[in-house]
C-alpha cells in the first residue's frame, strides 16, 4: 500500500499521494531524484509538495497550497516524508527480487 | 550485467557518457518504457499513470500466474497429445500375422487439482497387477475400510456431542 499524508484544512479533507504521472510531473519541472536531495531545499521542496496534491486534487489553486504548505507544522519531517513517498512510487515498476534470491543489507 | 569491475575505466564499447546505452537516466524515461510493458500486463494506460502506485505490482503477479498456467496448459495438451499418439501406435506397426487395433484412448481426462499420496498410487498400481478376483476383493476391503472410519468419526463425534450436553 503506497504511504498517503492526510489532514484537513479549512474544513475540508485532503490526500497527498503520488502516482507515476506526478513523477513525470516533478521531474518535468527540473527536480532530479539523481542529485543530492537539499541542494535547492526551497525549489525542491515547493515541486515536490505541490505536485503530491496532483493526484486527489488537481484542480487546486497554487496560492491555497502555499497557504497549506505555512500552516503545516514540522516541515522537515514533512519533506522527507514526501521524498520518500515520491520515491517508492517511482521504484514501483522494478521488481523486488524473488524470495531466497534477496541479500540483506544494513545502513552503519 | 556485463563482468566489467566497478572503478575500472568503461570500454569504448560499454558504456556511453551518460550511463550505459539504453539505460533510462531519469524516472520519467524508465516509466515511459515500462508503460507498453504494463499494458501487455493488462493494465490500461489510465490506470498505470493516474492509478496508485502499488497497482503495477498485481498486474506483474497476474502477470506471472498468467504465464504460468499457460505453460501448464502448453504441457497438458502436449501430454493428451502424446496419450492420443501411444494409443494409436500399433496402427503404424505393420504384421501381416497379426490383426493390429488402436488402443481406446483415454475414457477420461486427466486428474487436475489434489494428486494422490504416494501410498495411493503405490496401491493403486498393485490393483492393476492383480486379478479380477483379487482387485474386487481389493476393492470390497478397501470400501469396508471406509465405511469403517466413517462409523468411527461419526461415533465420535456423537460421543462429543454427548459429553457436550452432559457438561451443560
């Protein structure tokens, strides 16, 4: 199950989720999944959050995702959180190794 | 993967300026080339850029059921055929003594689903040995048995129910 940010703003219920297209979407726009992720925190940081809207609401004015965007609380937990969603969706079409087949790995 | 060494300098041939000749270098590239492939999975071309992220992994585990019991299939026709060709040998082995007739072909299809323990087929193949006699003998015991183990269950289970009531 892909990870979804939910909370409600102004009374009403929203979703950030990624599908493929929002991938192609951030990346049209110049971010690079390549490069070392907070080499341009601010421009990263609004493609990535304005894009997560794409998938539930796409009609959304930009003026109301920046005001969501102040209103969020701990935005680097927020921001790692979406990279990390951004992230699996685009990983989503390679194929996880088949049982037995799997080395394990450890972050030191 | 070629057995090239991580660090060595990359042949002419190898790889290009930019990752190796083919490999897509960005997301967008890498998901515009697995997009045909999810179609042929059955995916529509909605469903794999506007659907949700982890769709794409049922689609390639139906996917692999798919093909695998295709293969099955493959084998199974392959095994009727060859029953069908058994069968109808002696026709091809010419005797002019003796007066040749295919053997019937099978008055059944093959069994599918839940096969047979080994003892099973270890008794069933020593019924095929016997005579008539002795195979209805076989079969007579066999149907008694049954019958046995089924009064044995239900007297079981009628005692449980009996100790059930007596317990209330």
């Amino acid at each position: 199950m892909s990870k979804v940010i939910s909370f409600n703003y102004g009374g009403k219920d929203y979703k950030l989720e990624y599908n493929r297209d929002a991938i192609r979407a951030i990346e049209r726009e110049g971010f690079s999944f390549s490069e070392q992720f907070g080499k341009k925190p601010f421009t990263e940081t609004e493609i990535l959050f304005r894009n997560a809207f794409l998938m539930h609401h796409s009609g959304i004015k930009s003026s109301t995702v920046n005001e969501i965007f102040n209103a969020f609380p701990r935005k680097t937990e927020l921001i790692e959180a979406l990279y990390t969603m951004a992230l699996e969706t685009a990983n989503s079409i390679f194929e996880e190794p088949a049982e037995g087949k799997n080395l394990n790995w450890t972050i030191q | 993967m070629d057995d090239s060494v991580v660090g060595e300098e990359p042949s002419l041939s190898g790889a290009a300026d930019s990752g190796r000749p083919g490999t897509p270098t960005t997301f967008t590239e890498a998901l515009e080339k697995a997009c045909p492939v999810y179609i042929m999975y059955g995916m529509t071309y909605r469903q794999f850029w506007y659907g949700p992220a982890e769709m794409v992994t049922a689609y390639r585990k139906a996917y692999e059921l798919k093909l695998k019991s295709e293969n099955e299939l493959a084998w199974l026709k392959g095994a009727y055929t060859y029953q069908a060709l058994c069968s109808a040998a002696p026709l091809y082995r010419f005797s002019m003594q003796n007066k040749v007739e295919a053997l019937p072909y099978l008055d059944k299809p093959f069994e599918l689903g839940e096969k047979k323990t080994a003892r099973e087929i270890e008794l069933d193949e020593k019924v095929k040995d016997m005579s008539e006699g002795e195979a209805n003998a076989y079969n007579y015991m066999k149907m008694f048995a049954r019958a046995a183990n089924a009064h044995k269950a239900q007297q079981a289970r009628t005692g449980q129910d009996r100790s059930d009531h007596a317990g209330r």
